[in-house]
C-alpha cells in the first residue's frame, strides 16, 4: 500500500487507504471467474423496470463507467442488458450505459450491438405508441459506437421518430452522420 504522510488529516488518510482498497477490491474481482462477474452484473442491471431503484441504478452505471480496470470481457458478458438500458432508461442512467458500451473496441462487438439495436427499434416501431426516446438513443449510440453504415439505416428507417423524440432535423442527422 502507498504511505502517504503523518502530516496529512487523518480524514485524507483514511479517505486515501479506503480508495486503496477499494481498487484493490475491483481488481480482484475483474480476474474472478466469467460466470460469478455475469453473475453478478446480470443480477443489478436486468431487474425489471417496476422494480428498479433509481440512485442504486445510477451508482452502478457510474461504477461500470468510471472504473478504468473493467475488461471489455465483463462487459460484453453483458452487452444486450447494457444496450436496453442505453435505449430505453432515463437520460443520465442511458447515458452512462452509451459509455460503457463504447469501452468495447472491437468492431465485430461493435456490430453485434448495432444489431441488437436494430432489433429492439423494430419491435418497439410495431407498438401502438412507441417510445421515441429509444430511437433517439439508438441513434445516439450507433454514433458514439462509430457504426456508420448501421446508423446510416436507421436514420433512413426511423428518422421521423428521431425527430418526435429530440427534435433532430434532417440537416441534424446528416451532421450527425458525417461526424462518425
């Protein structure tokens, strides 16, 4: 463990060897086995809605995005309940789901993900009254992904539920596309 100086408030020590162990703590559980780590996060982020706290939610989707030791392998054990909620949750909670996804690098990961969106804007597209939020996050992801041909497609499929849902024009989504 790194000392730190006597000088220093017993608070800045205690608050120092606290996040020591903590890392230490997080590291040791990224090396556990696939099945406990799928385990575990599959256990906090599948709950259903009805039954979802909100601020336990949000500490967990902030865990997963700020700590720099997560292997893309824990996260892609759950990359389809991640992708649901980077679609259908509340603003902040479904952004920081878009940013663990884009921890994942590979491309061919990438594109899974894209699929899995896709699926999700189809069924949600044949509800009697869809939830617009999903495809204004789908695009949103697709982007922060960096799938251009899959967000090309969707902007073409859904660009008027886009629109109800963000207000992102036609000149918007073309910006949009470029910038991937």
């Amino acid at each position: 463990m790194i000392e730190f100086s006597k000088e220093h408030s017993d608070t800045w020590l205690e608050l120092m060897a606290t996040y020591q162990e903590f890392r230490t703590k997080v590291f040791y559980w990224a090396k556990e086995n696939d099945d406990v780590k799928f385990h575990d996060l599959y256990m906090e982020l599948s709950l259903p809605i009805i039954e979802r706290d909100l601020h336990k939610r949000l500490l967990i989707m902030n865990f997963l995005q700020s700590t720099d030791m997560w292997d893309e392998k824990a996260i892609l054990l759950v990359y389809e309940v991640l992708t649901e909620i980077a679609l259908q949750e509340q603003d902040e909670v479904s952004a920081y789901a878009r940013i663990v996804l884009k921890k994942i690098k590979h491309r061919p990961e990438r594109v899974d993900i894209a699929k899995n969106i896709s699926v999700i804007a189809r069924e949600e597209a044949k509800q009697e009254n869809p939830d617009c939020i999903i495809f204004h996050n789908g695009c949103m992801l697709l982007h922060d992904l960096g799938c251009k041909e899959q967000l090309e497609q969707f902007i073409e499929k859904y660009k008027h539920l886009i629109y109800l849902a963000s207000g992102l024009d036609e000149t918007d989504l073309l910006e949009l596309l470029e910038s991937t």
